[in-house]
C-alpha cells in the first residue's frame, strides 16, 4: 500500500471505533452487562469484542404479556 492510503486508513480507524464503542454500549445495557466497560473494550480492541457481545442473548422486556 502506498502513504496516502494507509494516512486515510489511519484517520478512519478512531472513527470507526467510536460508533462500534456506542454500539456495544446500547448492547452492553440490553443485556444486562456494563456498558462503560463495553464503550472502553471496543474502543481499543473494535470488533473482536462487539461480535461477541452481539451474540450474547438479550434479557426479556418486562412489559412483556405473561402466558399462564
């Protein structure tokens, strides 16, 4: 790769990170996890700790119909 497009590849990187970080934050508090600890996990490591997190099962609404 030549200069300029790693230069590029350098500023979209922060970029990226920061709306991955408010991804894993809303994901973190749906399912019941912290969601400081998730911003700051996936604003340095990015991916490798949002897909992860995505995986994970969400808790249940509690406005949610009960069957008996």
């Amino acid at each position: 790769m030549d200069n300029e497009k790693m230069m590029k590849f350098a500023k979209q990187l922060p970029v990226m990170h920061a709306f991955e970080a408010l991804i894993a934050m809303r994901a973190a508090k749906k399912r019941g996890l912290s969601p400081v600890k998730y911003f700051l996990l996936t604003s340095v490591f990015g991916v490798f700790v949002l897909i992860p997190l995505l995986r994970k099962p969400k808790l249940p609404k509690a406005s949610e119909k009960v069957d008996i």
